[in-house]
C-alpha cells in the first residue's frame, strides 16, 4: 500500500484541484480565447504566487508592483471588480510584474465588468494575462504572450517602449493599434477594423495581422533603421481600400512581409523613402486575383510577386486615408514621431456604448454603439436580435425544484416603404418557445399607429393599448413584453429577462407614431453584456460600418445583410400589415434626389430648429447631426412630420 506524507498529500490535492479548474475553465463557454492544455507549475509555486492574488486591488483598479498575480479565487471567469460597476478611475493599472499568471497556459479569464475600462499594463506587468470586454490596452514593455479581447465595439492599443512590449500577444476586437520601439509586437497576433502604425527596428516582426472592414490605413515608419514588420503577414478578410504608407529609409524593405488581398480591394503602396519598397510580397487571399494594385513615390523600385501592381501619380484607390486614425493613447503625429504614448487618452476614446439606438426620419439610423447611417433602400429589415444566451425557468417536480435553461431568440424587424424608406411598421417576436407556430408578436404600423397582439400558437391579431405579456414555455415564465402608454401618445416597451432567480430588464424600446406618415424608434439596452447576443442594423460592432474610426462619419448604405426577402406575414406579421405595406411601397426605379437651393436649406434649418433646439443641451455633440437629418428628410420630399417625430423621439 502507497502511503503519503501530510505534504505529499496535500500537494497531490493541490495538483488535482488545478487540473479540475483548468479543465472547468478551458470548456466554460464565455472563455472564447482558446488555449491549449499544458501541465501547470509545481504545487508549492502555484501556492505562493496565489497568496499574491488580491481581489481588493482589483477591486481598486490598480495592482502595484508584483501584485495580482497567479490565481483567480472566485471562478473561472471573474468579472472584475467585483464590487461595484467599474473600476474608480475607469481603468485597471498593473504596475511592474503585476496582473502576471506564473503557468504558461493560464485558464482563467478576467472580464471586464464595464466595457468602457480600460487596460493599462506597465513593465513587465500582464504577463500570459487573459481579459475580455476591455475599451482599450497600453503596454508598456508588457503584456507579453497576454490574450486580451477588446470589447465587442473595438477598442484601441499601443505596444510600445520594449521587446517585451505585446509579444507573442494575442489581441482580438483591436480597432486601431500602435507598436512603437524597436522589437515591439514581435510575433503578436491582432485582428483588427482600423488602422496600423507600425515605428521602430524590428518592430511587428513575425506578427500576423488581420483585417476586418473595408478600410484600412498602415503605416511604416522608419528613420534609417531597417525592416519594421519583417517576416509579418497582413490578410485582409473582405473587399477593401488599404493604403501602405512606407515612410522613410528601409522602412517597407523585406522580401519576406506578405501581404494578402481578396478580390474587389484596391491596394496602393505609397514609396517615400530610400529602398523603402523593397521586395515585399502581394498575394490574393483566394484563387483569384480580381484586385487593383498600385505603387507610387520616388522609390517605387518595387518588384513582387503579383504582376499586376503597376506604378501610378495619383490616388487610384479614392481619397488618400492615410496618415489613418491614431490610436487613442497616441495624441497627434508630433507624439508618434517622437514615440510618446499617454495611456490617458484612451478614456476619452473608449468605444463605450451610445446612450440609446435611435430609428429617426429617411430613416438615419444610429446602432448601439453610436455609428450613424441613413437606409437608401425599402423592404423588411431585422432591425434588432437577441439570441445566443441562455436564460432560466423553474421546473417543479415532484416536490423538487430546479432551473431549466432556455435560450432565448427575439427579433425586431422593421419596414422601410418608400423610395426615400421611411419606417411604416414594426414587429417583435419571440422565437424562443419554438416549435411553437407561430410565435408570440406584438405589432405596429403607420396606417392608424394601434399595436395589435397574438398569442403564441393563435392566429387572431387584437388591437391592445397597454399590455403586460407573460413569456412562457411549459415549465413556467422566462420573461415578459410589457406594452405602456410614455409621452402623449409615445409608447414604451420593456422586455424583461429570468436572471438568477430575479426579473432583469433586457431592453426599453420608445415608439412615436404619426398615423399615416412614419414612425420612430428608440432603444436603451441596461447591460453592455447583453450587446454581444445582439444582431440586426442596431448592432454594435459592424464592420460594414467600420469604414472610419469616428462615429460621426455619416454613411449610406443598403444593409443587404440585414434585408428579409420573405412577406411580412411570413416572418410572423399579420396579413393586414402585409398588405399595407404593399399598397406604401413605391414601384418603379428611384429618381435623383432633388437638391435644395440655398434659400430652401436655410427655411428647412429653421424648421427643424423649431422642433429641436430644446433638445440642444441634451444632445450634446448629435445635436448638429441630427439637424443636418431633418434638413436632408425636408430636401427629399418629407414634411414637418419628420421634425416633430424626431424630437419626440430624441427626448424619450
């Protein structure tokens, strides 16, 4: 018989209990950043760098030197803090060695409790650190072989000052990022919707880099040092303009940097520099290569493996977008020059949530994440889902008590009727208790603005005012739509979620109606949490979207991904608003907008003024663009409807 020694045995616990949490913590299905399985460090070192690990810094927002590091002793996924709802000073700061996990492999993942934190990493700190829903990250010579997932709207970084400085990271969700220093970002792995500044000797090298969206900016710059991003790949997922910007001496020069275009993108590679163009290679990321290419600038010696890259004077892909959008934490071009980061600068640029989605006009839509467009284009849209999480209901049998999960799908879907598609109705269903044919729905249109309700399994649509509905499978309630009276005639609508044994608000949806005119939407969604389960045009994060890193950036687009080619009723609407919708929608091609004259554009602003300018103050910075959407709806055909709708709606 084997027999042990009290230390014996307790290190043979120690070690099973460590294999169960890296078991428990690698199969958790919030932990999207994957690892592999290694062996953990011995016993007794785990146990003394885990007397190290404070949730109370945590907690503070700030680990000083050699502290937070090697455990998490409240789960496998602890949101931090754990206390309240965000760190104090809106970021989490680990000094030197701080925020470190001894093991190479660490299993746990630390989730940011509110998005808008920011990550900020010194000195060696954030070694093999994982963490999920940061707003921004700034490593100083740290976060080396860190694995950090930005929030779900992107968010900046800068890597700068050491070699240690995001090596063999991995950084997901990245928006625009900075790597400054000589051998910064060596072997990081980023996935990117903005640009890259890549400054300093050996910089990026190794690194594989992918982009997502359909503009990108990349910068190279080199004061007679020699090959920044050597040995780096680039892959570009989807149909874009991209401008590489070789600026000085050297500072594109290597055979070995690949760079990968799909077809429809147009490439154009800017020589400014001596040898700075030097042999680098462009390649389709598919078996064809249906892309432009193009090199420009007084060095453009450049000789590559795709043929087609001819050599060019002007902007052949459109208006130059380089020098690109700095990352938050790099204050101007002065600053980049002279490679000075101020970390504080992400607070200010955190892509946070907007206050409210709203649905206003021609229609001019702003997602959840604050990016403002106007639709060009009329049909059934899904203007919003939630699906992907799992909620709860009590199951009771005999005698015992137990929660079942059930995972949740609800869906919004609009219609935009008219060649200028103003939105003539709204429908919400809840696809969750499925099979069920058809599904629950509440429903509204601009003919006379009444909701109208069916039950699950019911065909029969009835005209409800205020309505508190109970969200149910056959082992009890998981949630509820409740349909209430706002402002005048505005309607508000709350659809509430199960959560641990408590009713939580998913969603607020804010309706203003004109009955035969349009209507006008606004959507508050509490937990920033929720907005990874959501899809549809009000979603955050959209690369289609992502063509600029300001929110500002007015856009027009058609959301063919988002367009429903099914009937109204089909999707779960009724005949009769089926058939409205018909009888609205413009046949033919769409004419030319009609252009307004001076004189006009100066009565539209003062009619728009008139409905708006109480709401000045409380809109802040939207107040000009919401302005400019009422002008433009008054120029293209609408009337003071549009005005009155959008105020209503902009003070729900």
């Amino acid at each position: 018989m084997m027999r042990f020694t009290c230390l014996q045995l307790v290190l043979f616990v120690q070690g099973l209990l460590q294999s169960w949490a890296m078991t428990q913590c690698e199969s958790d299905q919030i932990a999207h950043i994957q690892t592999k399985p290694e062996v953990l460090k011995g016993a007794l070192e785990q146990e003394a760098i885990g007397r190290s690990c404070d949730e109370h810094s945590f907690n503070a927002g700030s680990c000083g030197k050699n502290e937070c590091q090697g455990c998490a002793p409240w789960g496998c996924n602890p949101e931090i803090p754990t206390n309240t709802t965000g760190f104090p000073s809106g970021k989490l700061l680990c000094g030197e060695n701080a925020c470190i996990y001894a093991g190479q492999h660490n299993p746990y993942v630390y989730d940011f409790k509110n998005p808008s934190d920011y990550l900020d990493c010194r000195l060696n700190a954030c070694r093999f650190f994982r963490a999920k829903d940061v707003s921004g990250l700034c490593c100083l010579n740290g976060c080396q072989r860190a694995n950090i997932q930005l929030a779900s709207a992107g968010g900046d970084v800068c890597c700068y000052q050491g070699s240690a400085a995001c090596d063999h990271a991995t950084l997901t969700n990245v928006g625009s990022m900075a790597c400054i220093g000589d051998s910064t970002c060596n072997r990081a792995t980023a996935t990117l919707t903005g640009d890259l500044m890549v400054s300093g000797q050996n910089a990026g090298q190794y690194g594989k880099y992918t982009f997502k969206g359909s503009s990108h900016c990349l910068r190279f710059i080199a004061t007679n040092t020699i090959r920044p991003a050597a040995h780096a790949t680039f892959t570009f997922d989807q149909s874009s303009k991209i401008i590489m910007h070789c600026e000085g001496a050297n500072s594109c020069q290597n055979s070995n940097v690949n760079v990968k275009v799909p077809d429809g993108s147009c490439l154009h590679v800017k020589c400014d520099g001596p040898d700075s163009c030097v042999g680098f290679q462009v390649s389709p990321t598919g078996a064809t290569s249906n892309f432009h290419c193009y090199c420009s600038g007084n060095f453009c010696s450049w000789a590559n493996s795709y043929s087609y890259c001819g050599t060019t004077t002007v902007n052949p892909c459109g208006a130059d977008i380089c020098p690109g959008k700095l990352p938050g934490c790099v204050k101007d071009e002065t600053a980049l020059a002279a490679k000075s980061v101020d970390c504080t600068g992400l607070a200010s640029t955190a892509r946070a949530s907007a206050d409210a989605a709203t649905v206003a006009g021609d229609p001019h839509l702003r997602t959840l994440d604050g990016r403002h467009y106007t639709l060009m284009q009329q049909g059934n849209f899904l203007l919003w889902s939630f699906s992907g999480y799992e909620t709860e209901v009590l199951v009771e049998r005999h005698v015992r008590k137990n929660t079942r999960k059930v995972p949740l799908d609800f869906e919004i879907l609009a219609h935009y009727a008219g060649h200028a598609s103003f939105t003539k109705g709204l429908l919400l269903v809840d696809k969750s208790s499925m099979p069920t044919q058809p599904p629950q729905a509440l429903e509204v249109t601009a003919k006379d603005c009444r909701w109208h309700h069916r039950d699950a399994g019911a065909s029969a649509w009835r005209p409800v005012e205020s309505v508190l509905l109970n969200l149910a499978d056959s082992d009890g309630n998981y949630g509820s739509f409740n349909l209430s009276m706002s402002k005048g005639s505005q309607k508000k609508l709350e659809i509430s979620i199960n959560h641990e044994g408590e009713i939580r608000t998913l969603a607020q949806l804010w309706v203003s109606c004109k009955a035969g005119h349009q209507l006008s939407v606004k959507m508050k969604m509490p937990s920033k949490k929720d907005m990874h389960f959501v899809q549809g045009e009000l979603a955050p994060g959209r690369l289609s979207l992502a063509t600029t890193g300001e929110f500002e950036d007015d856009q027009m687009t058609t959301d063919p991904e988002f367009a429903l080619t099914s009937d109204w009723s089909a999707l779960g609407g009724s005949p009769t608003a089926a058939s409205y919708f018909t009888a609205v929608d413009a046949t033919g091609p769409a004419g030319a907008f009609k252009a307004c004259g001076e004189a006009e554009k100066a009565e539209h602003a003062k009619t728009c003024q008139k409905y708006l300018a109480d709401s000045a103050v409380s809109m802040g910075s939207w107040y000009q663009q919401v302005v400019t959407d009422c002008m433009f709806d008054l120029c293209h055909g609408g009337d003071e409807t549009s005005a009155e709708l959008a105020a209503e709606i902009l003070n729900a």
